[in-house]
C-alpha cells in the first residue's frame, strides 16, 4: 500500500475495508476486522492493478485510499462469485 507504515496501512485498509463493504451491501455482514483484512488485501490488488495498468508509481494518500477501495471491491466481488454469495 505504498511507503506508509504498517499502522498507516491498517487504517487505510480498515477505512477501504468498510466503503467496500457499504459498495457491496456486507456491512452488516462484516465486522470491523474482516474490514480490515479486505482492506489491506485489497489495497495490494488495487495498487497492483493500477501500477500495472496506468503506470501509476507513486500515487498520493487519497489515491490509496480509492485503489484501496476499488481492490476492496473486486475482492469482494470475486470472494461472492467463488462462494455463491449472495447479498
């Protein structure tokens, strides 16, 4: 998630963690730690996803925050596709 810490990444993670799960329609489903690991997991995809595409080396902490977010969301996205999930 960028050159933060490691506490700087938990909190972007949990923050990422919950818009994702409002996107989603699981906040009630989720509570704040799995926020938090969906976060952290998705800001690594979605850093990931838009180094690679867009070439986006050393985005800001708000750009964080939403590739955070957009990770986030895919990975919810693929997590209800593999288990059947439904909201």
């Amino acid at each position: 998630m960028g050159n933060y810490g490691i506490i700087a990444s938990i909190i972007i993670g949990a923050i990422a963690g919950w818009i994702a799960s409002k996107i989603m329609g699981r906040d009630a489903q989720m509570g704040a730690v799995a926020n938090i690991i969906v976060g952290v997991i998705g800001g690594g995809v979605g850093n990931w996803l838009f180094s690679t595409l867009f070439n986006s080396a050393n985005p800001g902490l708000v750009m964080q925050i939403v590739y955070a977010v957009i990770g986030a969301v895919i990975l919810l996205f693929a997590y209800d596709k593999i288990t059947g999930a439904k909201k």
